[in-house]
C-alpha cells in the first residue's frame, strides 16, 4: 500500500491543527521546529504541545538550538565556524525533555580561543545537555541543568584551555575598594563579587544561586570578615560559571543564608541593607554581592577556592590586573615578576619615612581596602585611627634586596594602626601593578608582582 497519501493527510491535518498558534506565536502546537539555515541560524522551538527544538544551523556564527514546548527535547547548538564559538543548546520541555546539546566551537584561526556552546536546560524532568568541545586551547561549554524534579546535569565540553580572561571591575565608593568579577552559581543569576586574595573560597548569598538540581548539602560553617558581619554558611557541591569558558567542575560554595552582627556597624548594615543595595550598591558584602576568596594558604572560610576546579591549565593561578581591568585564570602570562613565598601569607619587610627595614609578616590582600600596620612598626606611638597622611610606606622582599610597592598616605588612603604583628596591605598595590597569585606548591602559593 502506497504510504504517500497518508503522510499527506497527516501533514494536511497538522496544517490545520498548527495554523492558529503558528499565526499567533511564530510555532506549531505539534511537531519539530525547523532546522536552522544561513539565513535565520536559530532552531525553531518546537510544538508548543509536543515536539523537538530544531537544530542550529552550522556557519560562522553558529545558531542556537530551537526551545521545546511541553513535551520534547531541545535542539541542539550548532558547530561554530573558523573563529566561532559553538550554539547553545536548546532548552527542554516544560514537563519532560532534554535539553539539547552545546554545538562543537570553530577553529580559532588568528582570533581569540572559541569555546564549545553551553548545554541546554531541561525544566521539570529530563537530563541537562552536554556542553560543546571547545576549539584549540579552548573551554567545552558548560553543561545543562538537569530538571527539577528528575534528571542529571549534562557534562562540560571537552576542551583544554591554556588562559581566559574576563573583566574585572574596581568600585570605589563609602570608604570602599572593590575588585569585582562576575560569577554564576548553579546557573544562577550572574552577580559581581568580590575578588579576595586575602581569603579563600567563594561566599555567595542564598538568593543568587541556581537551586535547580542543586544537590543536598554538603557542609555547614561560619564566614567572618574585617567588616564585623559574620554568615551562617551552607556549603554545596556545585559548578561557578565566570564566563568566556572559564567553568569549574563541581567545586565547594559556599551559600551565606543567615547574616548576624558582632559589631554595631554590622547591625546597621544588616537593617539598613535591603535599602542601601538596591538604591546604593552596597551592602552586606560592600560593593559586591559575595567573596571570591583565591588565596592558598589563608585561614578560609572555604575549604577550597573555585578557581582550583576550573579545566585544563585554568586551575594555576590567577593575574589580577586591576590597571588594565582584567582577570586571567590559568598560567602566568607575563614576563618574570618579582615572587615571594606564600599567598596570601608571607614574610616582608617593612620601612617609614625611610627608617630601618622591619621584618613582618604580610597579608597580600586586595580585599583589605587601605589595609593594617602595627603601632610597633609605625613607630611614634601612634596606637589606633589611621596613618597620618604624608607617611611613605615602601614594602620589600624578606631579604630587602628588592623593593615590591611603595606609597605616600593622603586624608583617604591611610591604613588603619593596630597593635597586632602582622600587616595587610590592601587593596594599594593592586592598583599599582599587575599581581599573580600562583596555587603552587599546594596550600602555600607564591605571589609575583609585576611593577
């Protein structure tokens, strides 16, 4: 029996059956979205009922897979062209499907290196799609989020990148500097925070990760800071997207969910936060949303830092380079700095007013703002309040063979006088220079500066 009057039944009556939301909303109510073609790259989503995404079309700029409806699977991305990164993958249906999978990133050529495109998201139940390779020296794009309900997230993109670089961003403003990076949590809303060489792992507020597929904790703990405003943290096994490919494995976070006051300034913030971070961008994290502690050998609050989880040579080190407004993960890309022991912790020397070398014992930290001295360093008897602006303050190697930074104090800028024995530099010399903070050896670091 001959099939073909059937097939144009069938096709004559989803004709009919699609006509009104193809009329209204672009997509049949059932069936496959079209596939991608040079002309509109994107897959079209699929029926709004039942029915596949279509499949991004494959050129120089790869189109994204088509979204299902109800029921389906997403499409998936297209493989990018020379010098292209690959299509997402299509989101999955609302009740059940997969989302589609990453396209494959192009050659990279002569340009910057091509990441693999992201998996796409399932919603209720299905399993996430694999993200897409990454091109030469390239991330694989990150994997989909698995349903709610049921379903795996899909796998990162094979890739082996060398370096990414994404922005940094130093805001300044209520006494505060904040070098700040964009993260995503979990697929989670993309939030700035604050990077803190001081301090190790990433301390992020409940409202700003991804809770789909999130997992069960793994761990509960204290986050203290400077500030006087402490966190009840909830820690969880989950990936931090900083973009441009820059994507960890599963990796210890940790979710600040109760914030409570040791100081009456921290209360203040605490009540008057809901207001001051809208309207004000700041809060209870300063001029950030959360922490990204990178230093090796500090105390915590993490037990580990996200950047020691990202792919290929990613996971080295990072260059804060607030001069040029840059953060790069993976191997130091310039040439031969000045390296000292310890990151953030290490041993220095410290001179006033050009007086004697002082030995001391250092906190590297770009968090710390205007940073501490000991009263015993400063040496006139000063024993709280600030450093009187006109003080020079040089900073050399424990040998003091070679000097690191040196800065003269003004009405803003002066550190705070303790009487502990250790110093904090703050946030200074990362205005001054370029800095590399180095994971190796394993839980000590080395920290290079590049003058």
């Amino acid at each position: 029996m001959d099939a073909a009057p059937l097939q144009t039944v069938e096709q004559d009556l989803l004709g009919v059956i699609n006509a009104p939301t193809r009329a209204l909303l672009g997509r049949p109510l059932i069936g496959n979205g079209t596939n991608g073609t040079a002309a509109d790259p994107n897959g079209g989503a699929g029926g709004l009922l039942i029915g596949d995404g279509g499949t991004g079309y494959s050129q120089t700029t790869a189109g994204a897979g088509g979204a299902a409806g109800l029921i389906g699977n997403g499409g998936d991305g297209g493989a990018g062209g020379a010098g292209a990164n690959g299509g997402a993958g299509g989101r999955g249906g609302w009740l059940i499907g997969d989302g589609g999978h990453g396209g494959q990133a192009g050659a990279a050529g002569s340009g910057p290196a091509t990441v693999g495109g992201p998996g796409g998201r399932a919603v209720l139940i299905g399993n996430g799609g694999d993200g897409g390779a990454g091109g030469t020296n390239a991330a694989g794009g990150a994997g989909g989020l698995g349903g709610w309900l049921f379903g795996q997230n899909g796998a990162a993109g094979v890739g082996s990148p060398v370096n990414v670089t994404v922005p940094l961003d130093v805001a300044e403003g209520y006494g505060l500097t904040s070098p700040n990076v964009n993260v995503s949590v979990n697929g989670g809303p993309s939030v700035p925070v604050l990077v803190d060489t001081g301090s190790r792992g990433l301390v992020i507020p409940f409202w700003a990760v991804g809770f789909q597929n999130l997992g069960w904790p793994t761990g509960i703990g204290i986050a203290s800071y400077a500030s006087g405003l402490d966190f009840v943290t909830i820690r969880f096994n989950t990936t931090v997207d900083f973009g441009n490919g820059a994507v960890s494995a599963p990796t210890p976070v940790e979710v600040a969910v109760l914030p409570f006051p040791t100081t009456l300034n921290s209360l203040l913030i605490i009540a008057l936060s809901p207001v001051l971070q809208p309207v004000f961008g700041v809060g209870m994290f300063g001029l950030a949303h959360g922490t990204l502690g990178v230093g090796p050998n500090a105390g915590g609050p993490g037990i580990s830092s996200p950047t020691t989880a990202l792919p290929g040579q990613l996971d080295e080190g990072v260059l804060v380079n607030a001069p040029q407004g840059e953060l790069q993960f993976g191997p130091n890309s310039l040439p031969s700095g000045i390296s000292v022991p310890g990151a953030p912790i290490t041993p220095l020397l410290v001179q006033v007013n050009g007086g004697p070398l002082q030995p001391i014992t250092a906190v590297i930290d770009s968090g710390g703002v205007d940073g501490t001295i000991p009263s015993s360093v400063l040496g006139t008897g000063q024993v709280s309040g600030t450093v009187p602006a006109g003080t020079t303050i040089s900073v050399y190697t424990s040998d003091g063979s070679t000097p690191l930074y040196s800065y003269t104090t003004t009405a803003t800028n002066g550190s705070t006088v303790t009487s502990g024995t250790s110093m904090n530099t703050g946030y200074l010399p990362f205005g001054q220079q370029a800095i590399y903070i180095s994971n190796s050896p394993s839980g000590v670091g080395t920290t290079i500066f590049h003058d």
